[in-house]
C-alpha cells in the first residue's frame, strides 16, 4: 500500500494509491498530520510518499512518530537524473513536476547551513508553511512519471560497468529512501557522548583554556619552543611563514605537510608536527565544538545519504565523518547500556570480487582474511605484495613498484582486472560508469573530486593527464559506489531487525556503524549485524561465493572497539 502526503502547517493532505500511483481512495484533509500517520502506520504500515524525507520525517520523529517504509522522490529524481545522463540537473521537487509538466525547469534552492542542535529552531515551530503546499496530484503525478522512467532503462550486462540495470535501480531507490529514514533517526537519537570525559581529555592534551579566547596552554607553550628552535618568529599555523623560515635555515620544503616534514632533520620538526596535531584537536574538536555540538549528552550530526558523488554519506556540521581516535573516548554508553561497534573489513576488494565474476577472486573472497588467501594462491606467501596489487587495480596505482604485482593480478584474475581496466577506459574517453544497482558517475564535464574518496586531480575534459585522472576515477566508482550500496542495504536490514527492541543506529560511516542498546541485548543486536551483513549480500549478489565478514565488538566506550 502507497499513501502519498504533502504537509500544510501542523496538518496536510493524504492519499491512498495503488502501487503505480493511481488514487486507490478519496483525498483527506487533516488537522493534525503527526497523528494520522501514526494511526494509518500501525494499521497499515504502507510505503509514504513524499517529496524529501529530510523535510517531513524530523517533524514527525519529533512527535513521536516512526514509520517503517517511504519513497523519497527527489532522492529518487537525482538517481534517475544519473542513470538519464543528466547528472546534476535541478532535482527537488519543484523542478520534478516542472519536467513532468513540460515548464522551463527551476533551479533548486541552496543548501541551508549547518546549525549546531543548540541554535536550531526546528523544534520550536513544528509546522509547515502553507505557501509552500504542493497538490497531493503533481506529487503523485511525479511519482508515476519516475515509475515509466525507471521502466524505460535498459537492462544492465553485469559484465559492463557502463550499462544500467532496470531491477537494480527499483533497489536503490529503495535503499536511498530506508536509508532517509535512518539518517534522520540516528541524528535524532544522538551519539551518546560524555562532555566531562571530552573536557578532560582536552585538558590533558592541551592544557587549561586561554581566559581571553586565545589558544590553550600546551599550544602557546609549543609556539614558544618552536620560535627559539626557527630562531624567529613565526605563526606555527601559517604555511607560508613556515616555509620561509625552513628556507633561510637551508632547508626548502613544497609544503608543510606532515609526510614530507618527518624525512627534516631539524630541532623544529618534532615541536611543529606536535602543535599541528594538538592545533587540529583543539580547533575541530575542542571546547567550542563539544559546547556547540553536544547537548544532553548526545553528538547529534545531520546526515546526508548520497552525499557523496559515489553514493557515501555525508554530513552537514560536527565533523562526524572525522572523529579522532583519541576523542572517541568520550563517546560512552549510558549506565546500563553497550555500543555495538560494527566494521567491514577488506570491503572494496570483496565487492570487486562479487560484482566482476572473477571465480578465483571469489574463492579468495570467501576466505577470513582476503590479502592472505591471495597471496597463498598468486604471491608465493607475500601477502604485502596481493595487497598492493589488489588496491592498485582499483585505485589505479598501476605503475613503480606496484608494476609487477599487477602483472600477477592480472595474470590470475583476469575477470576482474577487465572489470576494471573497462570502467577506467570507459571513464578516460568521457564516458559514464554505473554502480551494481544503477547509481550513475558524474559526467567529464562536471567537478566531480569534491567529496570523494579517492586521490587524484579534479578531472573535467577528456585526454591527457585529465583524462587519466577521470580513468582512476571511475575505476574506483564502480566498486565503491557498490560498497555504498551493500553498506546501505545492510543498514536497512538491521534497522528492521532492531524494531522490537529498545537498541537504536546511532552512527554510520561508510563501512561502519554503531548501535546503542541494553547490555542485555548486546548480543542479539550483534547477531543481528552479521545476519543483515549475509542478508546484503544474498540481496545484491545472490548465490555469491564471496563472504563480507565483519569485525563486531561490545564495549563501553567506542575508542576500545577493535
């Protein structure tokens, strides 16, 4: 069952539909739209439809109410936008119904900014505005035209990663929308988070702060020391005065970077690699971020699914995505409760292994330990050496040392070297190259480095050095993308699996997630992440040889988890 709602102030409109969108009942205006979703959600548990997720369910959240399933239309347009080859284009609602009207398309509005949950508003005027109605007809209407859409995508060959596939993009419209739903859940429940324990830790590393607003103790003791060591001063957070003054004691640098410092030999260097390290503690995560960001003990992030070109999540303010390892001591459960710290490991090469064929590769992929079940079979026991050969053919490392380990990759798997030497040809000639279920690169003529993962120059034109850079670009797309993927339906999984209990997802990053529970339900929510791990698996692999295990750990306190 689909019910389709558009809010209106504290109420809205709502509308049963037959799945391809045609009204299965009469319209229904109603005063109070937090309660009527509640009352049709526990008699019916249908599938919502609505514009945006981000815009309706914190509202609803806040009233207490949950609902098990919905369909994100402008989640679902930006998809289809891709898969269409208009990467880009105006997504959000108005711009929908403009296309399915055939009016000039709107651009979308800019991204509100980040607000800290202690200056936010939202919860103090819990009501839509009623300007910004739309009628419940283009809603469905947008709806219908994006069913012929996806209907009218080609089928995709599994062995190209340039060819879309039809059943896979039904799938990840529908993960995209779960995965809607637990963004905003986990940034409402919070990640449970101990100021006083932050406050300590800062203490120790730091020294007390500065009365006057200035840099802490420790740091202005380091500045100190690093003027006499130079022999001038400088601000220890400047590059350019660094430089100058490693230059006139003989020493020239390109930059100050941490890699190229420690190769100095210089009285200076250990004291400067210090203050960057306690500078970047004290300004990402120091006492003005723990008094902005944690609120009744909780670090609450907004989450955006797809907010990376390949299909990783984002966040919006709090760095959530950068949480130091020494400031995840302060991330405790409450007395009484666990975190389930829940990590994939060797991902990528797993899902390089499911998504080419490559029968070796998933043999090995169905070992513990991947690298090594490598090396045994084609690297005579260096399990270094399949390491930087499997990593190198996804990320494009194919020339200096890791040249003769990629012949040997190439030599033993065959399948999925090909897999990926395509989606890079594909990517240098200013093609497109898709994820397993559908999710589409960004075209050569659009910046696509911003948010990604992979190193390399910004590419847009094709050829040359450019062209070579959009080529490991894409490589790696289709295997990341496709790790998003499997990370995104595993987390849709588990969120079902926890629904009757009192556990809840409190923090997701890329291959990693944390859920909050009863120390007595710790290890059935344990249970409940390996078998939503195989159920992922099963769902986007089928009859897989290959096995995505994952390093599951109960502990106290995040920093102690493996």
């Amino acid at each position: 069952m689909l019910v389709a709602v558009t809010p209106s102030g504290a109420g809205g409109l709502l509308r049963p539909l037959a799945d391809d969108g045609t009204p299965a009942g009469p319209e229904q205006h109603v005063q109070d739209l937090a309660g009527a979703v509640e009352r049709v959600e526990s008699r019916d548990r249908p599938r919502w439809l609505w514009a945006s997720t981000a815009e309706i369910y914190p509202r609803l959240l806040r009233a207490g109410v949950r609902v098990e399933r919905c369909y994100d239309l402008e989640l679902a347009e930006a998809l289809l936008l891709g898969a269409e080859g208009a990467w880009g284009q105006p997504r959000m609602l108005a711009a929908a119904i403009a296309r399915v009207q055939g009016r000039p398309i709107p651009p979308d509005p800019p991204a509100r900014a980040a607000e800290p949950p202690g200056l936010s508003q939202e919860s103090l005027f819990d009501t839509f505005d009623d300007a910004a109605v739309v009628p419940l007809e283009a809603l469905t209407a947008v709806y219908r035209a994006q069913r012929h859409r996806v209907e009218a995508l080609p089928e995709l060959d599994s062995a190209h990663a340039s060819a879309p596939r039809t059943g896979g993009m039904r799938t990840l419209i529908a993960a995209e929308s779960a995965g809607a739903l637990i963004a905003v859940e986990i940034g409402q429940a919070g990640l449970p988070w101990r100021a006083d324990v932050h406050d300590a830790l800062l203490r120790d590393r730091l020294g007390p702060p500065s009365p006057v607003g200035g840099p802490p103790a420790r740091l202005a003791e380091l500045g100190v020391r690093l003027n006499e060591a130079l022999g001038q001063r400088v601000h220890p957070d400047s590059p350019a005065e660094l430089l100058r003054a490693f230059a006139r004691a003989g020493i020239m640098l390109r930059s100050t970077r941490k890699w190229e410092l420690e190769h100095v030999d210089h009285p200076a260097v250990p004291i400067l690699l210090e203050y960057k390290e306690l500078y970047r503690l004290w300004t990402a995560h120091g006492w003005t971020w723990l008094d902005q960001w944690v609120t009744g003990g909780r670090f609450r992030a907004e989450f955006i699914p797809g907010g990376v070109v390949s299909g990783r999540w984002a966040t919006r303010g709090g760095g959530a995505l950068q949480i130091p390892k020494i400031v995840r001591q302060a991330v405790v459960a409450d007395p009484g409760w666990s975190l389930v710290v829940a990590d994939a490991g060797q991902l990528e090469p797993r899902v390089l292994a499911a998504v080419s064929g490559d029968h070796r590769l998933a043999r090995a992929a169905a070992e513990g330990d991947l690298y090594a079940a490598l090396a045994k079979e084609a690297f005579d026991g260096d399990r270094a050496k399949a390491k930087v050969a499997l990593l190198g053919a996804m990320y494009g490392a194919t020339g200096g040392m890791a040249a003769p380990a990629l012949a040997a990759l190439r030599r033993f798997y065959p399948t999925a070297w090909d897999l990926v030497e395509e989606a890079a040809r594909t990517g240098e000639a200013g093609g497109l190259v898709r994820t397993w279920l559908g999710r589409t690169c960004p075209p050569a003529s659009v910046s696509w480095r911003e948010g990604y993962d992979e190193p390399g120059a910004e590419a847009e034109s094709r050829g040359g050095a450019k062209g070579r850079a959009r080529g490991r670009f894409t490589r790696n797309f289709v295997i990341q993308g496709t790790a998003a993927e499997w990370a995104l339906v595993l987390l849709a999984r588990l969120r079902t699996a926890l629904r009757d209990l009192r556990a809840e997802l409190v923090f997701f990053q890329h291959d990693e997630v944390i859920v909050h529970c009863p120390a007595e339900e710790a290890e059935t929510v344990a249970a409940a992440v390996h078998a939503s791990a195989d159920e992922a698996r099963r769902l986007l692999f089928g009859d897989t040889e290959v096995r995505f295990p994952l390093d599951v750990s109960i502990v106290e306190r995040y920093s102690d988890a493996k």
